[in-house]
C-alpha cells in the first residue's frame, strides 16, 4: 500500500484546533512508519476523541485487527448467499428492524441498499464459518462497520473479528494478540449454547464491588442480576446510544484495547449513575427499569478514561477469580482465563492503558501529595449484604439467549424482561 497522506484542509473540509491537527499527524506518521506502529494508532485510538473521523477509521481500524487491505475479495452472488440459507429470515427480519441505526435523512433507496448489503454481509461471515451462530443483536455491531468502511472492509472486519486466532509481532517482540482474545468472546456470544457464554457478565459485579461495594450490595440486594446489560455488550452499545457518533468513538476505544473492555464501560456507566440506582426502590424491576435505559447525555470522554483506570486497577486476571467464585457453579475453560491473564501482562494495549494510567496518577500525586493511596477510584468498603449464590443472569446468545430469558421469567414471572427496548 502507497504512503497514507493526511487531508489539506483539515479533516474532511474542517478546520480542526491546533490539538487535533498534531493527533492526525501522528496518526498518518505512524501508518507510513515501516513496519506500522501499531502501537501509536491504537493510543491515538484510546486518547480523548478517538479516530477523530470516519475517514481515518477506514485506515486504522483494520490495522487494529490485522486485517491485510490490499486484496479484498468480493462478496459472492447475492442469490448464492440467500438461497437455502437457514439464517436468512431471521438475519432479514432483525435487519428490516434496524431503521434507526441508519443516519436520520438518509434517502429510502440508499438506506434500503445498505440493509440489503448489511444481509449479505452477514450470510457470507456465517456461511465461510459454519460454527458461528447468528444471534439478535450482531446485525447492529455488523451495521457500524458497515457505515463506516463500506461492504467490502467490513465483511473482512468483521469475520476477523469473529473468528480468527493468531500471534503477532510488535516492534520484533512476539506477543498474545489481542485477535485471539477476541475469537473467544466473538466465539462465546455465537456458540450454539450458553456453555461459553456464562463467564462474560460475570464480570460485571466484580468491577462495581471494587470501585463502590455500596452499589454493588443494593444491586445485590434488589436482585437485579446483570441481564440489563446484555444489549449493551452484544452490540457494542450501538442498539442502546441513539447518535452515531458515540458508537463509533466506543468502536475506536473497544478495538484498541482488551476484548473485555466493554464490560468494564458497562461497569463504568453503572458507577457514573451511582445516585440514581441508590434513590431507587430496591427490587428488581426497579432498579432493572433504570439501568436499562441508557442516558444520551453521558460524558463519553470521561467514562472511557475512567474504564482504562479501572482496567490498569483491576484486570481481568484478578476478576477472574472472583467471577467464578461467585457463580460457584459455572465453569470457565482454563485456556480462557490463561489468555486473559497472558494479556493483562503482555498486551501492547493495556500497556499503553498502564502507562496512561500512571501518568495520570503522578499527576494527581504531585497535586495532593503523597497520602494518595494505590486506587484513585476505589471508595471504603461499607457493611456487606450477604453475597447471593450467583452474581447475575450470564449472557447467553442466540438459541441460549430465549434459553436464558426463559429461565430469568420463571423466577421473575410477573416481570416484562426488555432486552432490546
């Protein structure tokens, strides 16, 4: 590939501040650097405002998964895709529902385009990779990619994203990559049943317990489980935020770094609303009505440094244990939790994380003095409410999913679940 050029006139016609004008310097520096460091994009990708536009997301988000652009292959015949295809109607149905993922004025007949090439994509992905399953709600994390970089790109994307499990090197330095990562949760959320699935959420209570056990005993105590943030990890938030701009700026923060990070801006977004879940009455349906309803309003910026933090403070290496204690039960593949502790360590991205973090910490130290303790975040452990048996409903995608909604309804028979509200 030639040498990447950044815009004349600012981005995409804009006048951009001095500021932003260095980051997308940097940013082309580091594509045209030979080999492409990889590890500026994926800061430039993490610090404040992200990729900045979609044009540069079409050149860096593929590096960021390793995907080679230079020879795309193109989607095969639409006929040949839908023809005898079990997923089909189901994939169709999911995505006729999907208006409002698409730009408001967008013209009918560039919208219905899109939807039809949003099919294909999706058949050709399941149909290369037999032992995927289609679940509700990936058509929403396809659709991004979609908008963004075009058909083509993003069928590559997003079948290696799904599925592939390699190594790379880094600056001659042979590292986990953070694809292989990514295979066991993109894996885990299209199994066939919910075996792979129950660890991902179980990670959820841990965070919030860390950072404030007062919210996290309420919660415990109104029994409301984690099923509420089941949209937001499976879509990548993009069926729960309504202005696209924040979706992708979430997409730029999720491909940089560790394939858990959303459960950790999950987390995040509970502990921002921390007044909210405790003025709320404490049972279930209450406090699952609240915390299903994600505000437009959210200071993004600040919730993704604050996620790093809490990543840098309490990696899932450390979770892992706590996660499998608290649901007793249920039983997560070794190789899994070897890889996560493999790449809270050894992970480009989570170095940069670490080294952000410490930063900001030296920052504060120089500022208040040296009774900062080791957690910026975490708040003095309150009385506990006994720990229930099982933290939360666990993800469980596609069949598993009506599995898992029909097991919540019999111990919440009179409660109405909205998973995708």
């Amino acid at each position: 590939m030639g040498r990447q050029s950044p815009p004349r006139n600012g981005v995409g016609g804009h006048d951009f501040d001095a500021k932003k004008k260095r980051k997308v310097a940097e940013i082309y520096q580091a594509l045209n650097s030979d080999p492409i460091n990889v590890a500026t994009l994926r800061r430039m990708a993490i610090s404040e405002g992200g990729l900045l536009t979609d044009e540069i997301r079409c050149k860096v988000w593929p590096k960021l998964l390793s995907v080679n652009t230079d020879d795309l292959p193109p989607l095969p015949a639409r006929k040949e895709l839908r023809e005898d295809n079990k997923d089909y109607q189901q994939v169709l149905l999911d995505v006729r529902r999907s208006l409002r993922r698409f730009p408001p004025g967008m013209p009918d007949d560039q919208r219905e385009g899109l939807q039809e090439e949003l099919i294909d994509i999706i058949l050709h992905v399941l149909q290369r990779n037999p032992q995927l399953h289609y679940y509700q709600g990936y058509h929403d994390i396809v659709v991004t990619f979609l908008l963004v970089v075009g058909d083509r790109l993003a069928t590559a994307l997003v079948e290696k994203l799904s599925t592939h499990h390699l190594r790379y090197s880094v600056g001659g330095e042979s590292q986990l990559g953070v694809l292989r990562l990514w295979r066991h949760l993109c894996r885990d959320f299209m199994d066939s049943t919910m075996d792979n699935t129950k660890h991902i959420l179980n990670y959820l209570m841990p965070i919030i317990d860390q950072v404030n056990p007062e919210v996290h005993d309420f919660m415990q105590s109104a029994e409301v489980g984690t099923i509420f943030a089941l949209s937001w990890l499976i879509t990548w938030f993009g069926h729960v935020l309504s202005d696209f701009r924040h979706v992708v700026r979430l997409y730029d923060f999720f491909l940089a770094c560790h394939p858990l990070m959303p459960i950790y801006f999950a987390a995040v977004i509970v502990l921002h609303r921390e007044q909210e879940v405790l003025d709320c009455e404490c049972d279930m349906a209450s406090v699952h009505h609240l915390l299903s309803q994600i505000p437009q309003d959210l200071p993004y910026e600040s919730l993704i440094s604050k996620a790093g933090d809490l990543f840098v403070q309490f990696p899932p290496s450390e979770l892992a244990k706590e996660a499998a204690q608290a649901a007793q039960a249920e039983r997560t593949a070794a190789s899994t939790f070897k890889d996560f502790e493999l790449a809270s360590v050894q992970q480009r991205p989570d170095t940069v994380l670490r080294q952000r973090f410490r930063e900001r910490l030296r920052g504060e130290e120089r500022l208040r003095g040296e009774e900062r303790t080791k957690s910026i975040l975490t708040k003095p452990r309150t009385n506990r409410f006994v720990k229930l048996a099982v933290m939360g409903l666990t993800v469980a995608l596609g069949a598993a999913a009506l599995a898992m909604v029909k097991s919540a309804l019999e111990w919440a028979p009179k409660f109405q679940l909205q998973i995708f509200p």
